[in-house]
C-alpha cells in the first residue's frame, strides 16, 4: 500500500514537473487531435538535443508522441541542425542566469561572451543594444561589434556579411608528425568538418598544418555556394568544442589534444568596421596595429608566395567515409589568398 501510494504521489509530481496533464482539445489544430496517452518518460527518456545542450524535452501530443525540445525562453529548437550562433549565445546565457552565473544586466564587453538579440531566424540583429549602459552599436553576422557604442541611435541599416573565418589552434607539442601524417590530419579535419559540422565541402578553402610548430589553420567561406551553412555558426561551435577538448581527432591510435590557450578565430566582413580608434581600448587598439602590420609584411612578400602557389597547384582530396551518406568529401585546395595576418 505504501508503494502505491508514493507510486502515486510521485507521478503526480512528475506530471505537474513536466507539464503532462491533460491537454486541451482548443490548443491542437482540427488535424491533429490531442492525444492523453503519452508518457513523458517513454518519449523523453532517451531523446536528446544533438547541437544543443541548453534545451530540454517537452512532449507534443498533438496528433503524434514525439519529443519537442524547448529553450529558457519557450521557443523551439530545430535539433536536427546547427543551432544558428546568435539564438546558441542567447540561450547560454539564458542557462548561466538561471543557474546563478549570469553577469548583472545580462551583457558582458563587446569583446566577451553577450546576451544578444535576434531575428527569429537566429541571426543577429543589425543593432545590439546594453540596457544597463543604454548604448547600442551595430554588429556583422557573427555578432562581432563593427561600429562603436553610442548613446544615439547607430545606423545599422543592415547585417554586415562575413566572407572569410580563419580558426587557429596548436596541437600539444607532445605529438610527432611522421611521414603522411600531416595529409592524415588535414583528412580526417575535412572529414570532421563536413560529417560532424555539416559544412559543405567547398566551404572549406584551406586546411594547413605547420609541422614544426603544430599550428592548424582552417579557412572557411560561403564561398557561392547554394544554401551554404553559417561559417560563423560553425566556427563558434568549434571553438566551443575545443576550448572544452570535445574537439576528438583521433589520429596514429591517439586523440590529438589541443593548447587551449592557442585557439583564435579571426573574421573578415565584406566592408571595413566603422569604429574610432580613439574610442576603443588601449589594448584593442594595440590589436589592430599589430594586424595592420601584419598584412604590410604579407603584402611585401605575396609576389614570392604567389609564384610559389602556381607552380605547386596541388589538390589534395579526402577519402569519402564508406557508408556516410555524404554530397562530397573532394576539397579542392585553392590557390593562396590575398588575405595575411
């Protein structure tokens, strides 16, 4: 007796937990019927977001059983794509407040993680705004601020594009290229890239690895392709990744680990930011000297590395995983931009 009745009391729990009471007929379409047979723990139990930690599993019963996955703020997430980078940001720091760990007024400096605001398509809006400071700036389609932060009304009439991302990291120095391992990493990195962050293959513009240094360079374009993913999108999820080592790359029988301190991801907008040196911090401004300079020094040496990139003119192609029901795995590798940093 006293097993049924905490059997009952705990189900009755669960179900108010869980918001599984009865549904109304009123708020399921004619078509689709509810349905009051539907146990939370049956669809739910062993359902879970593939590219996205922060929603949880909700029942829809209206006409089907099947697992809905719902956001902090009550607003579905596709689970079966990449969750765009603007609604994955909102809703990590939505998880952050509601665990304690939020910043006061939701925003953080331009140049940190931020609460941002978008379109329902998940994109960034054209103009983010801190209500604490009541200043508003406009920013590019991987959120990054390109104007500065004003009190008045920025003229942010439309998203900036991002044509170009460079991801940069160091494997641990521990690991020791031998002969064809370099080829084996920059495949298995494609592969990874195509399989696992459903980039199009010709997104993908270079893979380069320095034997000596370690250092792995990926760059990514939308590069004219039809209904290309988000670079931006996937770039934030493997930065993600690898700052948490969830980035595995198995190679010669062991997961290559990667110098967390090393992971830097550059973007590159269709038109220059609009921002007064004058106005931004001293160490950022430090940041874009040394960029400048940077690209001085590439452009005095581009002829050299031009010349050197026709008479290589090379492609390297990754192996297609059997079975992997994949458009093409045939990078092509282009020849060397004229973009250094």
């Amino acid at each position: 007796m006293k097993m049924k009745t905490l059997f009952v009391i705990s189900a009755l729990i669960f179900e108010s937990t869980f918001d599984v009471s009865a549904v109304p007929d009123d708020e399921c379409p004619d078509a689709f019927p509810a349905r009051e047979n539907c146990e939370f723990d049956e669809v739910c139990e062993d359902s879970f977001c593939k590219y996205n930690e922060f929603v949880t599993c909700h029942l829809n019963r209206c006409g089907t059983c099947e697992a809905v996955f719902r956001g902090h703020d009550n607003l579905t997430v596709n689970c079966n794509q990449l969750t765009p980078k603007c609604r994955l940001m909102h809703l990590e720091m939505l998880d952050k407040s509601k665990i304690g760990r939020g910043h006061p007024g939701g925003r953080l400096d331009m140049d940190s993680v931020y609460d941002p605001e978008c379109e329902k398509n998940g994109t960034f809006k054209a103009k983010q705004c801190d209500d604490d400071s009541n200043l508003c700036w406009c920013v590019d389609s991987a959120g990054v601020r390109v104007t500065d932060k004003t009190g008045d009304d920025p003229k942010c009439d439309r998203l900036v594009r991002v044509h170009l991302i460079q991801i940069l990291f160091i494997f641990n120095s521990e690991f020791t290229f031998h002969t064809g391992t370099e080829e084996e990493v920059r495949r298995k990195l494609a592969i990874k890239l195509v399989k696992q962050y459903t980039l199009k293959a010709t997104q993908i513009l270079e893979i380069s690895i320095q034997e000596h240094s370690h250092e792995v360079s990926i760059r990514l374009s939308e590069n004219g392709t039809q209904d290309p993913v988000d670079v931006a999108t996937v770039a934030y999820y493997i930065e993600r990744d690898l700052k948490k080592n969830k980035f595995d790359l198995e190679v010669d029988g062991r997961n290559l680990e990667v110098e967390g301190t090393s992971i830097k991801v550059l973007v590159f907008d269709n038109e220059p930011p609009r921002i007064n040196m004058k106005t931004i911090s001293p160490g950022f401004a430090a940041i874009i000297i040394v960029i400048a300079l940077v690209i001085l020094t590439g452009i005095a040496v581009f002829v050299v590395v031009r010349r050197r990139a026709e008479q290589e003119k090379q492609r390297f192609q990754f192996e297609v995983i059997e079975g992997q029901e994949l458009d093409d795995y045939n990078v092509g590798q282009r020849e060397i931009m004229g973009y250094y940093y």
